[in-house]
C-alpha cells in the first residue's frame, strides 16, 4: 500500500526567455570565436617558426611532432583559458549590472505607480526584454492617466449642471463605475 504523504516530488524546470539569452549566447560566442582567432594566429606563427628552426637543426632528435611544440602549445593553451575565462567573467558582470539596473528601473517605475505617478516614462535600459516589459508599463500608464483624465473631464461636466436629475444619476453612476476599475 502506498503512503500518500510520501510523494515523489519532482524538480520544476525553470525556462529563462529565449529573448533575454540570445544577445548573450551571441556575445559569448564572439568572445571565444575572437579567442580562438587570437590562439590560432598566435600558434600558427609560433608553430611556423619552430618547425622550420627543427627541420633546419634535424627533426631527429625528437620522437615525435608534439615534443617539438609541447611547451609552447601548452603556454598557448593556458593563455588562451585565461583570456577567454577573463573575457567572459567581465561580460558575466556586465550582463549582472545591465539586469540589475532594468530590474531597477521597473520596480522604480511600479513603486512610481503604486504611488500615483503616472507621467515619469520607464527607461529600463538597453536590454531587449526590460525594454519591452517598461514599454508595457508604460502603455497600462498611459491608458490610466487617459482614464483619469477621461473621469476629471466628466465629473467636470456633471459639476457644470444643467442636466436633470435622472441624466445626472445614470452618468454619475457610469463614473463611479468607471473609477472602481481604475482604483478598486
């Protein structure tokens, strides 16, 4: 008989937008593409030169390719580690930073909100998927504050007079509705 109180729990796969990977994938790509560009010049010179100093002095003295080009292969391949680990390590940081001050931004911009502002626009930074959700804020403030003014203009208009007590009861009930949506 099974317990039910022991449930296997399975892990959740958490997604991370596809939108806000690319630009990174692509720039991590450049990184090491650049690296390995750097390494091949590199080697290739350094390789070019050794071989001919070793078919100059007499390849014999070696067992094989590798001995010739071991310790400078080796210098090569930790500088290219190195460079690449660095190189990476400061877009990381950058990344960090960039979604730290878009994240920065949209919540100043909801606690904004939350307290009223409704004209001061987003400016969520220069990453792709920040930048489209402070768009979407901006449009739900824009289409507050066009309501609000919508409702003034109205209760402006109410407060004017001149129209019968039966018309003044269905717009007035029409606005309060219309400011439960607005603020609940």
């Amino acid at each position: 008989m099974k317990n039910p109180h022991l449930k296997s729990y399975r892990s959740k796969i958490r997604y991370v937008s596809p939108r806000l990977q690319g630009p990174a994938v692509l720039a991590f790509a450049a990184i090491i593409a650049t690296g390995g560009a750097i390494f091949w010049k590199l080697v290739d010179t350094e390789f070019q030169r050794v071989f001919l100093h070793a078919a100059i002095r007499g390849h014999y003295a070696f067992v094989s390719a590798y001995d010739i080009v071991r310790d400078l292969l080796a210098s090569h391949l930790a500088g290219l580690f190195v460079g690449v680990f660095l190189a990476g390590s400061v877009l990381s940081l950058l990344l960090l930073a960039a979604t730290r001050i878009g994240i920065g931004k949209a919540v100043a911009s909801l606690r904004a909100f939350a307290d009223r502002d409704l004209s001061t626009p987003t400016g969520t930074g220069p990453m792709g998927e920040f930048d489209r959700f402070g768009k979407k804020i901006d449009a739900a403030r824009s289409d507050t504050l066009a309501s609000v003014l919508k409702i003034r203009s109205e209760a402006a208009a109410l407060a004017s007079g001149g129209v019968s007590p039966e018309e003044f009861r269905l717009r007035w009930d029409e606005l309060k509705h219309r400011i439960r949506r607005i603020a609940p």
